[in-house]
C-alpha cells in the first residue's frame, strides 16, 4: 500500500502546478485549432507523449509485456484505449465550437460520471456529503450556463449546443477509460498503461490525421502546438508527484479548481489580446455557478468514506 511523504507544501506546490498547466491548456488549444484539425492536434500529443513516456521507461526498464493484454485485461485495455483516444479528440471538437471556460466547466462532468459509474459497476455507495456535493455541481452547472439558455434551447443543432454535446461525450469516454484504468492497475502501472494507449492511439488516428499541416503554421502556432504537446507530459509528471507526497483525496480537490484558472486566464486573454478568443459571457449567477462546481467537485472527492490511494488523470486531455 503506498504511503505518502508527509511532504504536505510539495504536494500542494505540484498540485497548483498541474491545476495551472490544465487551466491553460483549453486556451492554448482553441489557440491551435485556428491552423490545425482537431484529429490532427490530437495525433501529435499523442505522438509526443508517447516519445518521451517511451524513452522513460526505457531508461527505467518498465517496458509493459504486452503478452498480458488477453483475456479480460484485454478487454478492459481496448476499453482505457478507445476511451480516452475518443476522450481527447471529442474534447477538441468541443473546444472548437464554444469558449475555452465552457470546455473547463463542462468537462469536470467527467469525474462526476466515473463516481457514478463506480456505484453502478464496483457497487460503491456516497455518504451524503459526498451527495450534497454532487447535489452543489449539478446547481452551479446550471447557474453557469444560465446566460446561455436561450441559445441552447432555442437552436439543438448550433454551434454552442454541439459543442456542448460534444463536451458531454467527452466526459462520458473518458470516465469509462478511468474505470477501465482503475481494474489495469492491478496488472500495469499507471505509466504502463498511458503508454500502450499513447501508442495505440497513434496508430488509429493515422488515417484522419494531417501531420503535414504543421508546414503551415505560424510562430505563435508552433508554440501553441509544442505547449499542447508538453502539456499532458508535464502537467501529468506534477501530478503523479504530488501523490507521492500529499492524500489522493486533497490532491483531487486541488484539482477541481482548474475551471477557475481557465475563467480568470480567459478575461486576462480577453483584455490584453481582445481580438484572439471570444470570452465566455457571464454574470454574478454565472460566478456563482462557477464556484459551486468547484466546490461540489472538491467535497465530493474529499467526503469519500476513504481516502483512496489511487487517483486517476484529470480530464483536462
């Protein structure tokens, strides 16, 4: 059973790091998309991460034996695979069609649906301030997006409504391959397993990728593009640290703070490059809304009636 440091300062120092790294991560993406394909954008941070997750478990000896992938491992490996290869690309086409802190929001639905899973697949249950949390995300869900009622009712198949819809897939894929990982890890490594669906990914997006197109892009795309790429590797090195240091459970409601850098980074774009991205309209409600989605994300991860040892990704991709 893994025991944490005690290092409480160091986990919070590389937890506020990763929650800044993913914050961004929508803006710079949104930033891409303007040259490149989603499929594409997605190809090269797949590609890249699974370089260097290659060349460090090479140096480490960690190579997984792809022999154990029979059976249900199997299975559940094609499960974590297609999951979170339809996780990142779904994530893109939502970014691409409404605001960077639409994406943040939405997409912290995304451990909301694997809790749920987990009642109906591991037989888990929620004490009730594990349900007064839930209860808290689903609210300010609401009252974020309550500038925006008009537009989605009014118009299913627009922009913003699709983009939405998208975002909801995303969540949804990805808490399958969070559930699917948390049963590998019993036979992989957390590594092991980002590995083999770095790699795999790569390979099934070929077909409707354009490595070609980054000919094309300027400075600010190429550096926007190396961001993205570095992103996952770097954010998610943080990460794996802070939970040698810090309990997954506090860890975990660090995280839940990341829709907030992603609001601020957005009126601070919007105020020093006012024609590079459209900024999420909002108001107190929509404040208001922001704030309970944190808080309902963090309570429900902390009033767990244990501290689980074993946190999965964030589903920021």
């Amino acid at each position: 059973m893994h025991t944490v440091s005690g290092r409480w300062q160091l986990g919070l120092a590389l937890s506020l790091t990763t929650v800044f790294l993913w914050g961004l991560l929508p803006i710079a993406l949104k930033g891409v998309l303007l040259q490149m394909d989603a499929v594409t954008v997605t190809w090269y941070r797949f590609a890249v991460a699974a370089i260097f997750v290659f060349i460090y478990m090479a140096v480490r000896k960690r190579i997984p034996n792809f022999r154990d992938l029979k059976g249900l491992i199997g299975i559940l490996m094609l499960i974590a695979i297609f999951g979170l290869c339809a996780n990142y690309v779904f994530y893109l086409f939502g970014v691409e069609k409404i605001t960077p802190s639409s994406a943040q929001v939405m997409i912290q639905t995304a451990p909301m649906f694997m809790l749920l899973g987990g009642l109906v697949v591991f037989k888990e249950s929620f004490n009730k301030w594990q349900w007064l949390g839930f209860s808290s995300f689903v609210v300010g869900l609401v009252l974020f997006f309550n500038m925006r009622f008009a537009e989605i009712l009014s118009n299913l198949d627009g922009a913003y409504t699709v983009g939405l819809f998208w975002m909801l897939l995303a969540a949804i894929t990805w808490a399958a391959y969070a559930l699917a990982q948390k049963q590998l890890l019993n036979t992989f490594t957390s590594n092991q397993i980002m590995f083999i669906i770095y790699i795999t990914s790569t390979i099934i997006l070929v077909p409707w990728s354009e490595p070609s197109q980054v000919v094309s892009l300027n400075a600010i795309g190429w550096a926007l593009l190396t961001f993205c790429c570095l992103n996952t590797i770097v954010a998610y090195g943080a990460f794996a640290e802070a939970l040698a240091h810090w309990e997954a459970s506090r860890v975990s409601a660090i995280l839940a703070l990341t829709p907030l850098v992603t609001i601020m980074s957005m009126k601070v774009v919007a105020y020093f490059f006012p024609d590079y991205l459209p900024d999420e309209p909002m108001n107190a409600l929509s404040i208001v809304g922001s704030i309970m989605v944190v808080l309902g994300s963090a309570t429900t991860a902390v009033a767990g009636k244990k501290k689980s040892k074993i946190i999965k990704k964030s589903p920021s991709p």
